[in-house]
C-alpha cells in the first residue's frame, strides 16, 4: 500500500460540470488511489459524479449542483479571490490537479501541495481569449483584458504555492517554465489503452475518424474542410459548443457525418474500424491520439503540442500548419502510410500510456515527495 493512502487526503479538481480527459484521470486517482480522500471543486454535476462513480457526500463545492454551477464559466474574475480564502486545517497531504486556479491553494506549511498541471491556464496564457464573447464587444473588452491581465498576475504569485509540480506533457513543463519559471516533473496521463486494444486483426472501413469535445481549439473546423476538399469521409464523435458552427462549415455534405455523443462502445467500434485517425489540436498531451492508436488507426496530427510526445514515425504522420490546405496536402501520403501499417506496433506505442503506468508513476511519485517534505520541509522554488 502506498505510504500516502493511510493520511488524511483532500484533492483538488477545478470543475465537474462535464466529463473529459482530466476528470477521467481524476477518477483514477480519486476511485483507485484514494478512495477515502475528499474532494474539493467550484461547481459540479451530479450526473457526471454518477458516471464517474464518486458520491457526492466526498464533495466540498461552494458552488454546488445548482444555479450557479451552470454559470461557472460567468464567475470567471471571482475565482482567484475565492481561492485565496479557502483553508483547509484537517489534512496531512493536498493533490490538486488544474488547468485552472486549484494550484493557487494556500495551504500550511507543514502539509505538502502536489499539484498536477493539465496546463497553464488556456484563456490566460495561450490566447483562447481571443475567442470569447467579451472580447469582441468594445464596451466590456477593456474591462475583460484588465481582468485578464490581473489574473496572470495573481497566477504567477499562485503558482509558487505547490511544493511540488507535475506536468503532464513536455509541452505542458515547457509552458510552467516560460509563464511560471519553476521547474516541474513530466508524467504522462493515464490512457485507457486495454479497453480499446482489439481482440484480432481489424478490418478497417473506408472513412477517416475524429472525437473529442467540439470547442474552438480543437479546430475540427479545418478537418472538415480537408475532408471536404479531397472528398473523403470523416465521421465526427462528441458534443460541445462548436458543434451548430461546425455542421455549416461541413454544409450538409453526406461525406461528414456528425455521431454525436457516443458510448464508450460505440467510441471503440469507430475507432477500430477507421482507416486513420486525425487530429488537429495543438494539444496539452492529447489523450484522443492514444486512444486511437489503442484501437489499431495511426493517426494524421498537427505536428505541435502533446502529440509530438506520444506519435512515433512508424505509428502517425504530422501535418505543419492548423489550415486545411496543410492537412489535404498530407490526406494522401497518410492514407498510404495508413494501409501498410503494423497494428502490433501500433498497440505496442499506446501501451506506454497504459493506466497501470500512470497508477504505478503516480503513486511513486506522490510517496517520494511526500517523503522528502517529511525529512526536508518545504522546498525552496
């Protein structure tokens, strides 16, 4: 047993309204590692604690299940205030796991903070503001960026807070150092790679596949138009904000075909039968790609970000630029490389991703810098 897993545990979580790849990871830690610790997060759904088998007496929200958890994204510039006044006496170890303000907890100094980074915060740091509603009306847009500006402020300051941080990516520890100037340990996400190994060989249809949540930065938008342009099938899984905008840019042709939100089945069927996966998000670490490797497609990713990381030369092909004249050009050579390509290899890349490494890294981890607070104190940033 893990020398952690007997102290009194409260973890972190921005939000729970939906259910993505870091909730999945949560729910690893949370379920498997530290079942008995409480979990602390703004807001929440109580279908997605359902779906993620977590009760929800383990959970301390200000925010809670109702009216105010559906306006979560509204309550923006209380956040960091908010975070300032938690406390949190009773425990012997803090986990905190944020692309958002969870790692600005200030706790006592003598209970470690190990605080997992997703990514620096997206709307703050990588631009994503641009595309937000605020910014495009001129009497709230001034008002929005000073917001802005004093919360990468605040996040800086915050950023100290942890004792210890984990990046999830190269990417992602790339990014702590230019925009918070503090080292970090890389450890990969956990990816459900065994679910979604197939029991044989797969014969594989004749369209391309894509998942995830439809937001902007995923740019589903410019596979759409490739797929279009050299007429070739591209069926779509997932839901999200971008999904109406999206079914235009695709203009009611019969080659794109929107699933919607899929069951996990559903999801693996798709995958396993596609003739290649493509992906087009400069991603944090980018679960999906794994997941599609698992299933025995090679994937077409744009060559930055997290995919960089988990793609081999003999398991996917990179396209340069987030247009759609860069992923056309390559639609051809990837359709080529994807018929000749070895499923074991496949298999054997996605592996490395396994959850039963990410439990074992973790926990490691996690009792290795807990054991070095315990005989050290507080690490000097």
């Amino acid at each position: 047993m893990s020398s952690s897993a007997e102290k009194r545990v409260l973890i972190l979580h921005p939000f729970l309204n939906y259910y993505g790849g870091a909730e999945s990871q949560l729910q690893l830690v949370a379920n498997h590692l530290y079942p008995q610790a409480d979990l602390f997060t703004f807001s929440y759904n109580p279908k997605i604690l359902e779906f993620m088998g977590i009760e929800e007496k383990r959970i301390i929200s200000p925010f809670g299940k109702g009216l105010l958890s559906h306006l979560y994204r509204q309550m923006t510039p209380l956040y960091p205030s908010l975070v300032d006044t938690l406390s949190f006496e009773k425990y012997d170890l803090i986990l905190s796991f944020s692309y958002a303000y969870m790692h600005g907890l200030v706790t006592p100094h003598t209970v470690p903070h190990i605080s997992y980074i997703q990514t620096p915060m997206r709307l703050l740091w990588l631009q994503e503001s641009d595309y937000y509603i605020y910014n495009k009306i001129p009497l709230v847009k001034q008002v929005y960026q000073t917001i802005l500006t004093w919360q990468r402020i605040w996040d800086q300051q915050a950023a100290m807070r942890p004792d210890y941080l984990l990046a999830n990516s190269l990417e992602v520890q790339k990014r702590i150092e230019v925009f918070w100037r503090r080292p970090s340990a890389v450890l990969h996400p956990p990816v459900d790679t065994s679910f979604y190994t197939p029991r044989g060989p797969q014969k594989k249809d004749d369209y391309f596949v894509t998942h995830g949540r439809l937001v902007r930065y995923k740019r589903v938008d410019i596979l759409i138009q490739a797929c279009l342009q050299a007429k070739q099938r591209l069926k779509i899984i997932g839901s999200g904000p971008e999904y109406n905008s999206l079914k235009k840019v695709a203009k009611g042709s019969s080659d794109i075909e929107f699933i919607g939100q899929a069951t996990h089945e559903e999801k693996r069927a798709l995958l396993q039968q596609a003739k290649g996966y493509l992906f087009a998000a400069y991603e944090d670490f980018g679960i999906a790609p794994v997941e599609a490797l698992a299933s025995g497609t090679p994937v077409l990713a744009f060559g930055k970000g997290g995919a960089v990381e988990t793609l081999t030369p003999d398991t996917g092909m990179f396209f340069k630029e987030q247009t759609s004249e860069s992923v056309r050009g390559q639609l051809g050579h990837f359709e080529e490389f994807a018929a000749q390509v070895n499923q074991n290899i496949l298999l054997k890349q996605a592996s490395k991703f396994s959850k039963e490494r990410f439990i074992e890294e973790y926990t490691r981890t996690v009792d290795e810098r807990v054991d070095r607070f315990s005989k050290e104190g507080p690490p000097l940033h």
